[in-house]
C-alpha cells in the first residue's frame, strides 16, 4: 500500500487532504494508497478569524474546522513530527503520551506552516501572549476581560493602571487587526463599568519600523495610524521592546510602563523541523525550497516524492514580475497553493503533466473593530464599513465547509441584534480549582495553593511553551 505523509494540518495541509481523498477516491477505497495527516491539534485554525475571537465577534470554536469532522478517508495521527528524513523515506512522530517513533512514507507533503517569531526580549517569554492560535485569542479575550472586573473594584492607583493598560507588539496584519478589535471591545465595555473612565483604559501598540501594515501602501497605513490614534490608542513607530520584565514595557525609546496585557505578533519564523531537523532543501530563512508546481527542489535538484506549500514553503509568485519572488505567508495563497498540490501530485502519479501555481492577489484587507477596516486592490483603497463588510464577507466565504460558515453567520447575526457576549471564562485555565477547594483531606490546602498559586504570568509562560513545541 502506498502512503502519503502530510506533516501539518493548518491551511495548506487540511486543503491538500480534502482534495486528495477526492481525487483518489477510488485508490483509497480498494486500499491501494493511504492518507495520514500528523498534527498535534485535531483542527486546522482559521486564523484570520482570530481578532474576532479576540472581540468576541466569532465563537471561538467557529474559527477552528476539525478533522475528523471533514476528514473521513484520512488517518489522523495525533502528534508532532521532529524530524523529516526523506532518505529514509521516514518522519520522526513525537506523541502526546510515549515515545517517538517512526512513520514511513512513500510520498511527504511538508505543509508544516510557520510558528511565531520570538526574540530574546527580557521578560517576554515570562508575560507575552501570542496570537496565532484559537487559544491565545480566547486568553487574550479573558485577560481584558478579567482586568476590567479587577480594576472596576480598585481605587486610582499603580495596579488599576497596571490591569487598564494593553500593549502589542507588532504592527504587521495580525497585530493591527488584533490591537484595533480588542481596542472596539474596551470601548463597548466602558458602556458596562461605570467605575471605569476612558482615559484610563490605555493602548499601545509598537512597531520597531516607521509605518505598520508593510502589505499596504504607505497612505492607507498612516490613515489606520490616525483612526486608532484617534480612538485614544497609543501607536509607538520606530520603537522597539527592550524589556518586559516584572511586566514593566521599556521601549527603546526611553518610555516605560506597566502592562497588565502583553501580546507578541511581531512576525513568523520558519518551523524548526523544516529549518534545522530534515534533509530536504531549504533556503537562507529556513523555508523549503519548492518549484513552482509545488514539488520540493528546484529544476536543477528535483527530490522525488516530496511536496511542499504553505507558510513554511518558498513558493516562487509567478504573478508578480519580479525575480526570485514568493508568495506572501496568508491564507489565500495557502489555501490555493494546497488545491493546486494536491491535484499536481495526482497527476504526477497516473503520469500526467502538472501545472504550475500563479495565484494574483485578490487584494488586502483587515478589520478595526466593529464597522471600521481597510481595504487596497492596487490603486484602489476602500475604508471605513464598506471595508468592514468586504472583509467580512470574504472571509466568511473563505473559511473551509459550509457548516462552520453558517455558525460564524449565525453569531454575527445574534450579536448584531443583542451585542457581544462579555462573560470572562478565565477559570478555564484551572478547572480543577472548585473542586480542590471542597476536597476534605489534610492536603487540599496544599492543593489549591498550588492551582491558585499560578499567577498570570506563569500560565503565559505555559502558553509560550506550548506554541514553540
């Protein structure tokens, strides 16, 4: 039986194994190939739905699509692969529980994606917050939420301006849109604690270059500057972090304050097992190199039997006239690039000729909060609601399978007719801390101590570990 390896179930990965048990319908079902898809995450995220989640705008659940649900012919392994060895034909499978061990392929698909670029910042990995998965989003949520609860019952003082004050760092897509919706959720949440005061709730958002938004054009970016500045947040151009010790923010420009809420969106790296643990070819950043059918290596040094897309993947752009160019790391092209893999792969199997993958952006745009965003097609900029709603309905007609669009539809219906569900479930986080509270024996003290005793930036510290394995 011939089986084909898919490392990652993101964008590109859960793409390429809905249309291969399509096309190879008839194979899998005699049993001559086999689909196994290796994930640690049993869903794919889609992560432009994140500053929503942020928001409470998209359930938390809506932006995540799971496997097994639109995955019937493929056998989901769940863990993470270590290491690509394609000499031996083999990947390394590190499990949830036990140890590693070996699973042979005849054919891989790299579609790893990327993981979030941290820098050795003093304090970061101690208090940050990253904002590339479903659960770093509903923590970011619950975090402000909470923070309001805590400072509404303080008097004026260092701690209530410590739980008021929110900073991000990065001023890419991810960050702007997730700075801009959780600075619309602070807002509508002022309508509810009437101890709390505007001026009080402060953002800041810090970007180490002099414009954010690098994918538009300089005049759209400094008009979502004037808009955020203009809903009293706090953009800091040129300006890098030094420090996040004790959850103090030191920039390099000399300022410095307490943050009750640090979120880091300051870009992606290349995944480790495709940077430093495989033999396949990859260039200077640590991304495999593919041709531009998506096969791994280049004209030159073709690997047989290896395919590669997705954020992890140097894909040449041949819709942009410029040499050496590749695709930018978004959803649209990896959703595109894993159909246009998975149908060449197909067709390098029964002998046919494949296809190279051109995709020419349909544009860019991002979200504000609730009726603001900002849209760029080449010369044309849209802002405002009519940008809001574009992205709106993009992305609600972008996210995979009908069922998770018509939930998503349906909780911006609901919140359109009643407002966002404001309820902090931070106790999530230590589910165990009721009962350990009512348990009669001599070291339940103990006990709850302990589940109590991990603070903020303990339970940040855990996060952070858990986005980098």
């Amino acid at each position: 039986m011939e089986r084909i390896v898919i490392v990652g179930g993101g964008y590109a990965g859960f793409t390429v194994a809905r249309e291969l048990e399509k096309h190879l319908r008839r194979e899998l079902r005699r049993g001559e190939v086999e689909l196994a898809l290796v994930d640690p995450r049993p869903y794919m995220t889609y992560q432009p739905f994140l500053p929503e989640v942020v928001a409470g705008s998209v359930e938390a659940r809506h932006a995540a699509v799971a496997h097994r649900r639109h995955l019937h012919r493929t056998r989901l392994v769940d863990g993470t692969v270590t290491r690509v060895d394609h000499a031996d034909r083999s990947v390394v499978v590190r499990p949830r529980s036990g140890s590693e061990y070996r699973l042979s392929y005849d054919t891989v698909v790299v579609t790893a994606g990327a993981v979030t670029r941290v820098f050795p910042v003093p304090g970061v990995a101690e208090h940050a917050i990253g904002m590339k998965h479903v659960e770093e989003a509903v923590a970011i949520r619950d975090r402000l939420l909470t923070s309001f609860d805590r400072a509404a019952s303080l008097p004026a003082g260092p701690e209530r301006e410590r739980l008021l004050t929110v900073t991000f760092v990065g001023g890419g897509f991810s960050g702007v849109e997730g700075f801009a919706e959780l600075l619309s959720l602070a807002h509508d949440l002022l309508r509810l604690y009437p101890e709390i005061d505007a001026p009080e709730v402060r953002f800041h958002l810090v970007e180490r270059n002099q414009r954010i938004l690098p994918e538009v054009t300089e005049r759209p970016g400094r008009w979502v500057v004037e808009q955020l500045e203009r809903r009293g947040a706090h953009v800091h151009l040129g300006a890098g972090l030094e420090s996040a010790e004790g959850g103090v923010v030191r920039l390099s420009t000399g300022e410095e304050f307490a943050s009750g809420l640090l979120v880091w969106t300051a870009g992606n790296a290349a995944n480790p097992v495709v940077a430093t643990h495989t033999d396949l070819p990859v260039d200077a950043r640590g991304y495999v190199v593919v041709r531009p059918d998506l096969r791994v290596g280049t004209d030159d040094a073709p690997v047989d039997d290896a395919w590669a897309a997705g954020d992890g993947a140097a894909v040449p752009d041949l819709a942009v006239p410029r040499p050496g160019a590749l695709t930018v790391p978004n959803a649209q092209h990896a959703v595109r690039q894993g159909r246009r893999l998975a149908r060449n792969l197909v067709a390098a199997r029964r002998g046919r000729p494949t296809h190279p993958y051109a995709h020419g952006s349909l544009g860019v745009v991002a979200t504000l909060g609730i009726g603001s965003g900002v849209f760029e097609y080449r010369r044309l900029v849209v802002r405002g609601a009519l940008a809001w709603l574009m992205h709106r309905g993009y992305h609600v007609l972008a996210i995979p399978t009908w069922e998770r669009k018509v939930r998503v539809l349906a909780v911006w219906f609901t919140a359109a007719l009643f407002g966002r569900d404001v309820v902090s479930l931070t106790a999530v986080q230590r589910p165990r801390e009721a009962f350990v509270a009512g348990v009669p024996r001599a070291d339940a003290a103990a006990e709850l101590s302990t589940a109590v005793g991990q603070d903020d930036a303990g339970t940040t510290a855990e996060a952070t570990r858990t986005r980098v394995a």
